[in-house]
C-alpha cells in the first residue's frame, strides 16, 4: 500500500488560511443561531438578500479598508468620504447639472482626489497614516457641511427609476400567510458588490500588486530588500482605498436616495471592526480578502440578531460590543496557541494515515 | 556653550509644537491687537489665554495619557471619550445618592470614578498586553458600547449636577484668581512629572516601545509596563471626565467627550511623538494639546464660516504634518546645507572633488 497523499508535500497553514477558516466557521455559527432561534425571518432567503441590498456600501467600504489593512496601514477617512460622495452626488442630480453617469464619475474622481492625496502623504513623505486620513476625514467631514447642511432628496426621475429597480429571482422565494409566492428581490448594488469581490480577490490573491502588498505589510524592510517598490506599492492601496470608498458613496445614495449629513458616519469604525471579524489583522501582511465580506455579514448579522431578540435599543450596543470581545479573545488565544504550536488542524498522529517515511523507517528498522 | 547646544538638541523636538503655537498666536495678534489682554472681573482673571487654558483641560489630561499608551503599546486608545463618560456617569451618580454635598463627598465620588477609570483602563489594559490584541481593535469594543453603559448607569436622560461645590469645581472657587479647572490640570501636570522624575516609568514605557522583546530580555515585563499604561490611561480619562461633567453641569452619555480621542491623538503627534511608540515627550502633547485648542480658537476668531472650520483644520494639520516629514525636513536640511555652502564660497561638489584629488594623488606616491 503506497502513501495516501502522493502529491506535493503538505505545508503548514498561514495565518492568513488559518483566521480566513475561523472566520467563517463564526459566520455559519452565527447564522446557524439566528436560524435556530428566529426560524420565521431568517429563513427566508430575503433576509439574507436584504444584508446585501442595505448594506452594499458598508461592504464596499470594507473591501477598500481590507487593502490598506494587509499593507499594513489604516485609512479613517473612508466614511467622511462616503458621506461627501452621497452629497456631491445628490447635488449635482438635484440642480439637474449632471445625470447619472456625472454624478459616477464624480464620486469616483472624489475618492481618486482624497485616494491620491493620501497615498502621496503616506508613502512618498512617509508620514504616519492614522493623523493624515484623520485630516481627510475632517476635510471631508468640513466640505460636506459647506456643501449642503440639510438633506437632500435627489427626486430627478432616471435616477429615482435605477434606485427602484430590483431584479427578481423567480425560483427562490417565500410563500406568505395568503398563499401568494414572493420572489427574492437583489438590487443592482448587489453585483457591484459582488464583481467589486472577485476583482479584488483576484488583484490580491494573483497579481503581482497583491503578492507584493502582503511583502510589505508583513515586513517592509525585508519587502524592500527583495526589490520591491515599497512606496508605490502603498500608493497604490491607498488609491484603491480611496476609489472604492467613493464608489461606496455613489452605492450609499442608489440605497438610501438622499444626501445627509451623517450619511457614512463610524463606517470607518464598522469597516474596521468588520475585517478584524474577517481575519485581517491590523499589524498587516495578515488577512485574506474574502475575510472582508465574511466579517461584514457577521457583523450585520449580529445586529440582525441582536435587533431580532428584541433586546433594548441601549443594549444592542453593549451585546454587540461584548460579542466582538468574545470574538477577538478567541482569535487571539488561537494565534497565542499556535505560536506555541499547541494548536494544529491536522489529525491526531493515531488517526493519520501512515507517511513513506514511517514506511522507510519501519522497513530499515527490519 | 557645547553644554547650550546639547540642552538645544534636547529640545529640538518641541520646534516644531512651539513654532506652530507662535505662528498662531502671531495670527491672533494681527487680528486684533488686545489678543493677551487679561481683565479682572470680580477677582477673576478672564481673557483668552485664560480661555484656552480653561478649555484644552481635558484635552491636555488626555494627550498625557495618550502619549504614554502610544509610546508602550505602539497603538492608541480610541475609548478614552467613552471610558470618561463612565466614570464621570458613576461620579454623578455617587453624588447625586449621597443626598448632603460635602467636599468629602466629592473627593469619594472622584476617587470612585479614578476606580472605575482604572478598572475600564484594567480591561483594554488586559486584552492589548495579555491577549496580544492591537490597541485600536481592543479599544474598539467599549468605543462602540461605552456611551451605553454610561447610559445605563445614569438611568435617565442627563442628570443635572446642581451643587455648589460642583459648580465651583467646574468654573471658580471664590477669592481664587484663576479657574478651577486650570488648577486642577497644572496639578494634574505636576504630578506627572513629579512621578516621570522620580520614578523608572519613562525608562520603561521607552525601552518597551522601542523594542518589546529587547526589553523582556533585559528584565522588563512589557506586559507589565503597557497593562501600567493602561491603567495610567484609565485615570487620566476619569480626570477628564470629571472636569468635563463639572464644567457642563449636567452628564451628557451622548455628547461628553464625544470624538476627543482623535484631538488627543493629533496632540501626541504635533508634540513630535511618533504614533509606532518608542521614544515620548509629554511636554509635547501638552504643548500639542494647547495648540489644539488655540487653533480652533483662532478659526472662530477669524470668524471662518462655522460649516468650513473642519475643513480648515484639515488643511492646516495636512500642511503641518508635511513640513514635519521625515522626506521633507531631510530635504530642507540638504537644502540648508547648500545654501551654507554658497555664502561660505565653496559647495559640497567642490569639496568631494578636492579630496578625490587629494585621495588619487595618494595613491600616486
């Protein structure tokens, strides 16, 4: 009898696989409870639709953080920015200056504006990440108040008609109390999600940009020693940041349809709290991109949960808070344990099937 | 004179903090020339360095705190507003129950909530040291519950802190000169420095930040030293809080302290403190906290439209960092040197080319 598994030999799981796995085991332990205890509304596949169709900007917003977190950086500024977007956008529908392909661009050359600037100040004058997107975020925060200080419905009609589409889906759905079947609804915001998802997923897991991001977010000086363009490589993920939180604001308003305030507020905050759910890590070169998406649905699950179990509105945010801890003390005794190698996902040596090597050793025993 | 220089090299830090300080001040001056006038009313000095010195209290509390948790855990605390709001919640209520306000009752409640700010400072200190969990993330967690729980503990919506012994402690206690919360903050300072002087505090926080495990092998716990900072962290904030909720009169779960972690964030770095720890100056962020709050003083004193002060403020941190960049004073200095170079008759270019010739006639013999 030859070895069980003859092909390239096994090795040990990186961090990244590793918080990835845990990730969505938390995902599909969560989910599982909501299904478990509130059966009538979760199990409906709206429910799970309606995270994304609500919520399509948070996760934006998340992906874009998730790459400067795996550079080893932070961006703060992403929910000002999304909120600036959302009024921009809005004003320029509602004086009837641009239609809507205007008020796309205009939301990604805003991101691109704050995406350059901050990634210039950062990488090429090397000036710490946390206190510049902390002043983006108050000149984003500052325009958009000079901007417009009231809400802003946007009611130009092109625009109130792409708001209101849905696309249905005929095959899954529910049946309601009468009898009448009810198809799932996805709003076009879905698949920019979605296409947003795979083409990051494909820029970090295959291209040389996304190998050379988690180089420098691991250790930049050996990054720098290996050849690699530091600097631009973290020009970059803070343009990509920046872009992805102004398409983020242009999805805000397709959600909500209308420009406020405090339109984007503590997205930076959920953004963050959501990747530390996924896996990525803040100190970099951790994290898997996909880990972006699967922290934002726990996280909105949760509150789904938490808002379903009827608990008081002062509570929510202390259940919610206490959950994080639960969820981030774990994370860390898992990485502690596997520092000490203590922890392994393999099979206990009895149950493992023999090596070629135990053969060898057995046989030269002979 | 080389003992002056040494001292000026000290201190080359505070360059930065202090010019910017000037620079505004300066502005304030040619706005209107009666800026440092100091009046007295009813034995009270009032004017606007008074003003600012009552208003950056907490702010300067904070910053003191702030630098100390950056320079051991390489992270900051985002929960410092929260983590005040608690411990003055708890204050207010301890005064609100005890019935008969004496100066005794105060002092319990204020150490009571010293007790709860170290207990909360206990908590993020244990997750970031014992855990190993990065600071920002470990905060995160009673940033997003805190304000709840201090509205809890208040149980309705803003309790009304109306004694007069608060009322004193929160504007002026009579026959004194000065506010009271200036007071309290210069006391607050000179403790802090009494303890930085006579204590290793400054020679552990720096060697654990500038290299956690150098300094375990050296005989220090960092564990130890960043959990300490914490708890330092943790009295600060209920310090603050406790200014913060006399000054206001009324505690406030939603409002108090709201969104001051990034004032006190940005005031350890204009006090030319590196975010990533290492080595820390306090009387930089203090300096850096004052500037703070002389900087939003003098934008509504220029009378810059309420909507754009932020936007202002961005642009006036933006520039300030960029000057203050490594690459650029770097430039500036190769600059400096140049210029040098031209008023004393000969470039740098000139003297590299004479000692090559120097050297190649060397190697001729």
């Amino acid at each position: 009898m030859g070895p069980l598994n003859k092909g390239k030999p096994k090795t040990r799981m990186s961090n990244s696989t590793l918080l990835f796995i845990i990730a969505g085991i938390i995902l599909i332990l969560m989910y599982g409870i909501a299904l478990i205890s509130f059966p009538v509304s979760f199990r409906q596949f709206q429910t799970f639709f309606d995270f994304f169709n609500l919520n399509a900007a948070l996760f934006i917003v998340t992906l874009g953080m998730c790459i400067v977190m795996i550079g080893g950086g932070i961006d703060i500024s992403v929910g000002a920015v999304c909120g600036l977007v959302t009024m921009a956008c809005a004003l320029l529908l509602e004086t009837g200056a641009g239609n809507i392909w205007g008020a796309l661009f205009l939301s990604l050359g805003i991101g691109l504006a704050f995406g350059l600037m901050h990634g210039f100040l950062i990488a090429y004058l090397e000036i710490q990440p946390f206190i510049i997107t902390l002043g983006g975020m108050f000149l984003a925060q500052g325009l958009l108040t000079t901007l417009h200080k009231e809400p802003l419905n946007v009611t130009k009609p092109a625009f109130v008609a792409l708001r209101r589409y849905t696309i249905e889906i005929p095959w899954l759905g529910t049946v309601n109390r009468l009898g009448v079947f009810i198809p799932s609804e996805i709003k076009p915001s879905v698949f920019v999600v979605a296409a947003l998802v795979v083409l990051y997923a494909i820029l970090m897991k295959w291209s040389r940009f996304g190998r050379n991001l988690y180089a420098v977010g691991g250790n930049r000086q050996s990054a720098r020693m290996l050849g690699i363009n530091v600097k631009r490589t973290i020009f970059l993920s803070y343009v990509i940041c920046g872009l992805t939180a102004g398409l983020s604001g242009f999805i805000f308003l397709l959600t909500t349809g209308a420009g406020n305030i405090g339109n984007g507020s503590l997205y930076e905050i959920k953004a963050i709290a959501a990747n530390v759910m996924g896996g990525v890590m803040l100190s970099g070169g951790v994290g898997n991109l996909l880990g972006a998406p699967i922290g934002t649905l726990t996280l909105l699950t949760i509150n789904e949960l938490i808002r379903a179990a009827g608990v008081q509105s002062n509570l929510q945010a202390i259940v919610s808070g206490l959950l994080l801890y639960i969820f981030i003390v774990l994370q860390s005794i898992i990485m502690a344990l596997r520092e000490r190698r203590q922890f392994s996902l393999a099979l206990p040596p009895w149950l493992r099937p023999p090596r070629a090597q135990d053969q060898k050793t057995a046989e030269d025993q002979r | 004179m080389p003992r002056l220089k040494r001292r000026f090299n000290r201190m080359s830090h505070l360059f930065l903090p202090l010019s910017v300080l000037v620079v505004l001040l300066i502005i304030n001056l040619v706005k209107g020339a009666d800026y440092f006038k100091i009046t007295l009313i009813n034995g009270v000095l009032y004017g606007n360095i008074p003003n600012i010195l009552f208003g950056a209290s907490e702010l300067v509390i904070l910053s003191i705190g702030m630098t100390l948790v950056t320079a051991a855990s390489r992270g900051q605390d985002i929960s410092i507003g929260e983590s005040g709001a608690i411990s003055s919640a708890i204050f207010v209520q301890y005064v609100l129950r005890a019935g008969n306000v004496t100066v005794w009752t105060i002092l319990a409640g204020f150490l009571i909530s010293c007790l709860a700010g170290m207990v909360i400072g206990a908590f993020n200190g244990t997750l970031v040291s014992f855990f190993n969990v990065q600071p920002m993330v470990a905060t995160l967690i009673l940033f997003l519950g805190g304000r709840s729980i201090a509205f809890i503990i208040d149980g309705k919506v803003s309790p009304i802190l109306a004694n007069p012994i608060s009322n004193q402690i929160g504007t002026v206690i009579p026959g004194v000169p000065i506010q009271t919360p200036i007071i309290l903050t210069a006391v607050f300072i000179a403790l802090v420095v009494v303890v930085l002087k006579t204590t290793n505090l400054r020679l552990y926080v720096e060697s654990v930040g500038v290299n956690p495990s150098a300094a375990r092998l050296n005989g220090i716990n960092p564990k130890k030293v960043i959990f300490l900072t914490f708890l330092i962290m943790g009295v600060c904030s209920a310090v603050a809080g406790f200014i913060a909720v006399n000054k206001a009169g009324r505690h406030d779960s939603v409002n108090l302290l709201k969104f001051i972690m990034m004032d006190a964030i940005l005031a350890v770095a204009l006090g030319g403190n590196s975010l990533a720890g290492g080595k820390f100056s306090i009387t930089g962020s203090i300096i850096g906290a004052y500037t703070i709050e002389v900087l939003n003083r003098t934008l509504l004193r220029l009378e810059v439209n309420p909507e754009a002060i932020k936007a202002f403020k961005a642009v006036f941190i933006i520039v300030l960092m960029i000057i203050a960049s490594p690459v650029v004073s770097a430039y500036a200095g190769k600059l400096l040197d140049r210029i040098k170079g031209i008023t004393t008759g000969y470039s740098p270019g000139q003297e590299v080319a004479v000692s090559a010739v120097d050297s190649s006639a060397k190697k001729e013999k």
